[in-house]
C-alpha cells in the first residue's frame, strides 16, 4: 500500500507543517482475523507522523504547548495492545483518531506493521499507512483510553494556532459513513470535524466528528468494546495540568500497565505512599479483561495438564514446540531485561515485587500457553504453525535449507507400510469405508455418508471425536499441495480425470495444476514402467484427514490396488502439504515425508509456484529442492497442455518428430530413452487410442512421439461439452464413466478449453545452453478450469474467451542475457522464435538441441534434470536461476 507518509502537509495558513515522527512503536496485539492471532497475539509496530505547528511550543520552550510525543507513543501503545480489531485497517485508523484528538495536530500520518501476519510465504512485513486530517477525519472515534486530555496551557493558547477541537476521550464507535448510510439515526446529525469550531465544553463533551458524507439516516450503533468505559473523564481530571494522565487502570490493558510500570507511570500519589509504607496498592478489579488472562483464569482452572496426551512426542512437533519454546523465551526475555530495567530505576521494593508479579504471571501464563497445546490442540496449532515455521525461518536467517535429516518417521512408515500391505485387502476396506468427516461430527461435506457403500460398517474409530489436528476443520481455506502420479493404465487420462474429481470434492478447490512429467520410477520393483506424475495447488475447507480420505477415495476409484511398495499403480494421490502443519499420526503426515526428497514432485510443482516453500523436518525451497532431489534426471519431460489437449486421433500415425534440427528418437541414444508405457488399459471405459501426438524430448536432445489416450476432441470454440445429467452424477465407489459411477468421465468436467492451445510459460529450472533458449512469442494458459461452477475467484485462468485469452498472454521480458540477435523483449519483443496457435514447431537452437518449447508446444525437454545435471537453482530465487529470457509474469499477472 502506498501512502503519502510522510511527504507534508500544508496548514491553514497555507506552509507546510512542522512534523514530529515517533518510529517503531510496538506492543504484542491481538489483532487479526484468525482465532489463533486473537488466541496468541503477534508483534505490532506503528510509526506515526504528527503534523503540527510546533512554534509556539519552540517560542517559549515549552512542552505544554505541543504534544508530548510519549503521550502519543503511549497512545497508539494502547491502540496496538488494546481491543482486538480484525483488521490492521481498523488498528491504523483507531491510532490515527487517538492522535487527533489532540487538538495542536492537524494532520497524522499512520503506519501499521504486522510483520509476523499468518502468510504461509516468506515475506518481510504487511503495513497499512493512512493519512487523516481535520476534513479527511478518522472513521473511528479516539479510543477512551487515548491521552486526549492536553495541558490547560496548551487548550488556553490553542486558539492562536488555530488548533482547537474537541479532545475528549470518546471511545471508538462503528464506522456508520457511506458504508452503512441507511442505518443512520436522524437524531445523530453528521458533523464535520473543523478546526476553527471551538473546544466542546467539557462538560458537555461532543461525539467525535464523523464525516460528512455520511447521510443523515438512521443508524444502529453498536458498541465496541472500546466503549466500555466511554464516559467523559471528570473535569478535575481532565484539568490536570501537566501531570500524566492515565485512564483508569481497569481501562488499560496488561502491557500498557506493564509499560507503565516500566516507566513508573502508573503510580498514583497514594500508591506510591502506599509502597512507601511496604504495602502493595491493591489491584481494582478489571471490567476488561485482556484476552491473555482469560487465557490465564482458564489455564488456572483446568486440571494439571498429563504429559503426552494427546499428541505423541514426535519429532516434528517437538521441533514445533522448540519454535514456540523460542518465543516464550524470547518473551521471557523481554520480561527479564523488563526486570533489569526496573531495578536499574532503584524503584522501592514494594514496586519490584509487584512487578515480579506480573512476571511470574507472564511466566506462568507462558506456561499455560505450553500446556494448552495438548489440551487444545484443535484449530489453533493449525494457524499458529505459519508463525511458528515463519519464525523459525526468520531466526535461522531466511530460507535456506536446512541440513538433510533422513526421514524421522522411517521405521514407523516402514510398520505401517508393511502392515498395510501384509493386510492390502483390509487396507481396501479401510479406505472404502473411510467415511466422510461427517462421521466424526465435523460439518463435512464430501461425500455424503448415504453415497458411500461401504463394505463393513464404518469403523468405530471414525464415530470418535476429532483425534488430533488432522481432524480439525479450518475456520477458513488452507491451502494445500497434492501429488499424482500414474503408471498403469491410461496415465493420462486417469490423472485429467482425478484432477476434475478432486476439484470437485466439496470443500476442495483446484487452483493450478502443473504441468505433466514423465519420471522414472523411483523405487519399487525395478521393471516398471515410467510414471507421469503432477501437483496441483488447491484449498480446502476440509480437515487434513477428510483431505487424504477424499484423495484415497479417488484413487480406489481408478482401480488403485497395493499390492507391493512402490509397486506399479493406476493412480496415486498423496496429500504433500496442508497449509503449514507439520504433524504425524499413524495414518497421515504432513508434508508428505518424502516429498523433499522426490523431483517426481518438487520439479512440477516449482513450475507453479517457484517460490514455494516445503515446511517440515528437510523442507526449503521448492525448487531449490527440486534441482538437488536425487531422482532429478529421471525427469523426462514435462508436458503443458495435458489436461485440455485435444484426444489424438484413432490410429493417428505417430507425430512427426519436429523438424527441428535436433536428434530423432532414432538419434537418441536407447540408453536415454524413456521405456515406453505399458499398453493402455483405460479405467474410464473409453478405448485405448494409438500412440500419436506430443513430441518428447529425451535426454541428450532427442525426441520421440509419445502420446497418451486423453478425452475427446474440444468441440466448437475448444469447448467439451458437459452432459448436465451426468456433472451431477451421485458420488458413488463405482469406477469412472461407469454405470452409477461415482466420477463422471473427465470431460465432463473440463471446459472450455481454449482452443487454440498453446503452451503455458514453463520456468527454464537449470542452466543448460541458457543462451540458446527461444522466447515464446505468445504465451498462453493451458489450462482450463475443471468445473465449470467455479468460476471467478477459483483461481483458474478465465476460459472459453478467445479474446479474454489473448488479454491474458504473459508478459515476456528479459531476466538474463538476452540470446543471440533477439530484440528487446517485451510483449511485442519477443523472439522470433516460438510459434502461434500451436501450430508451428519450435525452432531449433543454436547449438543444435530443440527449444525449450516443443512441437505442438505440448512437451519441453528439462535441460538439467535429464543427463548431466548441470547446475543447481541458486538459493536466492527463481528470477537468477533463470538462465536467458524467459517470462517474468505469466497469464495472471503473478511472477514467473
Ligand atoms: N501425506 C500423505 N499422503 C498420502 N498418504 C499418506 C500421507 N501420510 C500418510 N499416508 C499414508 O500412507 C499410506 C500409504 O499410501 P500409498 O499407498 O499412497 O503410498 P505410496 O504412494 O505407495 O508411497 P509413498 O507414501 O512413498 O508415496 C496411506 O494409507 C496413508 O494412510
Ligand atoms: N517416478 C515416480 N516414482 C514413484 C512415484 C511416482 O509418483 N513417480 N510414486 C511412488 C510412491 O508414491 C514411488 N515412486
């Protein structure tokens, strides 16, 4: 958000006035959206330029005559310690109100930072920066525990500045202007806040203006909490010249005491005789009470915690726990050099015992804090997990990657892996009767309980109450990664399939899918066949367990059968991450425990999201991950445009390799030649079709015709048509395109597809003859949404609009040394190379290997992940580690 912060602001006479600049204030606040932020609170910093004329003040030296800007910093302490507001919105705006209340200000500047925001990404800080003024006025009233109250001196000479307004403490009301008109009360006149207006009496203290354009309607005022305590403070009080100024100590919230009593502050003359006399001032009881010592009262009144429940001690918890561990330190820290301080002020005992108090209290909720984890370790530790990998990436200095743990959890998957097969037909029932988290009294969705066939009755286990965190239901969408992969069967067609199943599991949204690849199978029995493996970003409303179950759900419908590890399979759907959580039960974990170690996954998936980040024991960065993975030269392609590629023909003689220069698969050495798929036997019923279609880039620059049977043939505008009759078919366990089927074929639910197809922009992830690399003059997305009901907001590039499309073509520019002879590029610079309407064949490169964007811009080779791995991602970002041109934005509008 941009802002004027900062850069002047003209006063009533016409110059510019003088500011005064408070930075980096900060308090821990409970402000945010998420239970787990208004639960555990998260660091706040404000800075807040006060636009004033500080003349008078400077003429006679003279702090009553300006703001004592630890009077401010005290304010917006408050605001950022104080009631929880959702949005830091709010926070800027109460902070921008309590500073104008003072009537010497004519304008503020305000910044918000929240820079430990639940955002499962690296970043650095979220900041709101507001400018108000006396026309331009605060939408919220000051809070009531705002230091509104000013020096009589400087009330008394206010008028020569032309600074008087009215200053009393109101409390913060609803925001009641052009949002709301109707619900305005005529007995509530708008006002307008205008500085040449007197003082309101203080015995008569004014609403804070609201403004103008607010409509003389009726409204609804809710209270806000601020308004607790909203009277006007007594005229004795309000006169008090020049002594601080407090609001009752029930009004404020815990840090504000504590930094009060840092400071001395909050000692009133009789409390401080009171110590004197080595007695502690007794504490008023508070009408408000901070979030945190409720916290503390229910800590207080629960049971001693039992060790162990009801988590087992595993290793990424306890690495969870170790993070939180770090923030209770750090806040014990802070607490302790809290200590320090005092005792360097030479406070008398009496207060240092109070203040030990708080300490111990502070500790003791720290200790509840720790506690609750187990007793409650629903929803909140599934939010609290951003932060605490946040964090824990912050402290260790960023990203990088830390070292390379074998897998923890390695003999427990082994057990259970082995028992899973030694048992493979109960593992069926299992999973079959792996009914929907309704079962577990969640509200669920998918799939509904009577859909299911199970074939025993669900077992008792899934009637429980939620187990653990995988059974929590998040309050919002977590976003998740899932893996598929196939090798039996019709790969592709199987996989196009889930893809349009899994979008359409209740509470699931695909939001981008990756391209396709053709990997070598990574372990299992050595004869088999290579796999075609992808990722898709999603989010989801379903528990983590509801997830896996849909996922499982799916791939029994394909036919999926366990037979042997690793063995050979018609489709495989695994959960790799949910949100951040990192956690193991005996039947999932989270991030998938071997997803830092699979290019099978990393590579596709940094496609999509080259910034992604795998939490967890060995997580990074994705694709730096990707370009270490130990299966990485199994890559052997990756194909764009699988999910709407038109179905080869019958027959179809097999594609022409691309006339481009670069080896046949008849060059290609049969060493480097993917083994060829097993004959398709389609679980969808559809025919097996022939070979046909894409190129295939083989490593050392070959190509070979490589196709997969696919859906039918886009109809008229690249639209597939939908039967309306069947997109509504009843979920049931019977296999796709069946009779009573619970999946429609996959056509059904893919449309349009944007016809004609063209490649979406693929990130070059090594280095390999970087210079020779075309840019691709158009650039299009490939893929379409998967449901036609999800429609904008889904996340999926718009379809079905040719002109909508071309809008939509990535931005090209350059990102490394341009290739030879190209133009500047740029959306009408690109090479010349590429192709249109995915008709032309790449063009062929300089030292003789294919493009990087193939014939039919179906398929491109990855240079470096097949052969010689070349080079490794640099760590520092997906922009450096590619080597030439290459698109730096692609359809919408995010970084390549
Ligand atoms: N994140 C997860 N995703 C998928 N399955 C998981 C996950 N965590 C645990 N599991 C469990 O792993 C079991 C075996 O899954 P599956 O048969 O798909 O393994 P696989 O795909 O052959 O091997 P791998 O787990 O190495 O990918 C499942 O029954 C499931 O309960
Ligand atoms: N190439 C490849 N290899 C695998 C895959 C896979 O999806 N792709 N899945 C496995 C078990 O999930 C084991 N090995």
């Amino acid at each position: 958000m941009t802002t004027a912060f900062g850069t002047g602001v003209t006063g009533p006479d016409g110059r510019s006035l003088d500011q005064v600049r408070l930075t980096g204030v900060n308090a821990r606040g409970y402000h945010g959206v998420l239970p787990s932020e208004r639960r555990t609170g998260q660091d706040f910093q404000a800075d807040v330029v006060l636009y004033l004329d500080t003349r008078p003040a400077a003429a006679g030296d003279d702090l009553a005559r300006t703001v004592s800007y630890a009077d401010v910093a005290r304010d917006v302490h408050d605001v950022l310690a104080g009631e929880a507001a959702d949005l830091v919105e709010t926070v800027a705006e109460r902070i921008a109100a309590a500073v104008l209340a003072r009537p010497q200000i004519e304008a503020v500047d305000v910044r918000v930072h929240k820079p430990q925001a639940p955002i499962p990404v690296p970043f650095t800080d979220v900041e709101v920066a507001i400018r108000r003024d006396r026309t331009h006025v605060p939408v919220v009233a000051a809070p009531a525990t705002a230091s509104a109250v000013e020096p009589v001196v400087a009330q008394a000479e206010a008028q020569d500045f032309r600074t008087e307004a009215a200053a009393e403490p109101l409390s913060y009301e609803p925001y009641v202007g052009d949002l709301a008109p109707q619900e305005l009360e005529p007995a509530e006149p708008a006002r307008r806040a205008d500085v040449f207006e007197a003082a309101a009496q203080p015995e008569a203290p004014e609403p804070m203006p609201v403004p103008e354009l607010i409509a003389p309607e009726p409204v609804q005022v809710v209270p806000a909490a601020w308004d607790l305590q909203s009277e006007p403070a007594p005229a004795e009080q309000r006169d008090l010249p020049k002594e601080p100024v407090f609001p009752a100590e029930e009004l404020r919230s815990e840090p504000v005491q504590q930094y009060e009593s840092l400071q001395g502050l909050d000692q009133r003359p009789d409390q401080h005789q009171d110590q004197h006399q080595g007695q502690l001032p007794s504490r008023e009881p508070r009408q408000e009470q901070p979030a945190f010592e409720q916290q503390y009262d229910q800590f207080a009144q629960q049971p001693e915690p039992q060790q162990g429940q009801p988590f087992e001690p595993q290793a990424q918890f306890d690495q969870g726990q170790q993070f939180e561990q770090s923030q209770q330190f750090d806040q014990g820290q802070q607490f302790d050099q809290a200590q320090q301080f005092e005792q360097n002020q030479s406070f008398d005992q009496a207060q240092q015992f109070e203040q030990s108090q708080q300490f111990e209290q502070n500790q003791q909720f720290d200790q509840s804090q720790q506690f609750e984890q187990p007793q409650q370790p629903q929803q909140a530790q599934q939010f609290e997990q951003p932060q605490q990998f946040e964090q824990a990436a912050f402290e260790q200095g960023g990203y990088e990657q830390p070292p390379r743990q074998t897998d923890p959890q390695a003999n427990h998957y082994d057990q259970l892996f082995d028992q899973q097969y030694d048992q493979s037909d109960m593992e069926r029932t299992r999973v079959a009767a792996a009914v929907p988290d309704s079962a577990v009294g969640q509200p669920e969705q998918y799939p509904a309980a009577e859909q299911f066939q199970p074939a025993q009755a669900p077992a008792e286990e899934y009637r429980e109450e939620p187990r653990d965190r995988f059974d929590e239901v998040p309050a919002g969408y977590v976003d998740v990664v899932i893996a598929i992969g196939a090798n039996l069967g019709d790969p592709q067609a199987t996989m196009r399939s889930a893809v349009a199943e899994l979008d359409r599991v209740p509470g699931l949204q695909i939001t981008d899918v990756s391209p396709l690849a053709r990997t070598a199978a990574v372990g299992g029995p050595e004869e088999q066949p290579d796999y075609l493996n992808a990722v898709l970003l999603a989010r989801t409303t379903l528990s983590a367990r509801g997830l896996l179950h849909a996922c499982q759900e799916i791939e029994n419908v394909h036919g999926r059968t366990r037979e042997e590890r690793w063995g050979p399979r018609t489709l495989d759907v695994d959960l790799i991450t949910y949100g951040t959580l990192t956690d193991s039960a005996d039947d999932i974990e989270v991030p998938h425990p071997r997803a830092h170690e699979r290019a099978f996954v990393l590579e596709p998936w940094s496609q999509i999201a080259p910034d992604a980040v795998l939490p967890g024991l060995g997580g990074g960065p994705v694709a730096q991950l990707a370009a270490t993975a130990p299966d990485r030269t199994g890559i052997r392609w990756l194909a764009l445009d699988w999910l709407t590629d038109p179905e080869p023909e019958q027959g179809a003689a097999a594609a022409e390799p691309a006339d481009d220069g670069g080896r046949t698969v008849q060059d290609a050495p049969a060493a480097e030649l993917p083994p060829a798929l097993p004959p398709s036997v389609p679980p969808s019923g559809r025919p097996p079709v022939s070979p046909g279609g894409p190129v295939v880039e083989v490593p050392g620059g070959g190509s070979q015709p490589q196709a997969y049977p696919s859906g039918p043939t886009p109809g008229p505008g690249g639209s597939v048509p939908i039967p309306p009759q069947q997109a509504a078919a009843p979920r049931t366990a019977a296999p796709a395109g069946m009779p009573g089927s619970a999946v429609p074929p996959p056509e059904e639910a893919l449309v349009p597809a944007p016809a004609p197809l063209a490649p979406r922009a693929v990130r070059d992830t090594a280095h390999e003859a970087p210079e020779h690399e075309p840019l691709p003059q158009q650039a299009k997305p490939v893929f379409a949404p998967v449901n036609p009901s999800r429609q904008p907001g889904s996340g999926f590039p718009p379809a079905g609009n040719g002109a909508a499309q071309e809008q939509a073509a990535p931005v090209f520019a350059p990102v490394g040394t341009p290739p030879n002879g190209l133009p500047d590029a740029g959306p009408a610079g690109g090479a010349p190379h590429g192709h249109q309407n995915g008709q032309q064949h790449g063009q062929n490169g300089q030292n003789g290997h294919p493009t990087a964007y193939d014939s039919d811009h179906t398929v491109i080779r990855v240079p470096g992940f097949v052969g010689e791995q070349r080079s490794v991602a640099p760590a520092d970002g997906p922009i450096d580690s590619v080597p030439s041109w290459a698109p730096v934005r692609d359809e919408r509008g995010r970084d390549a």
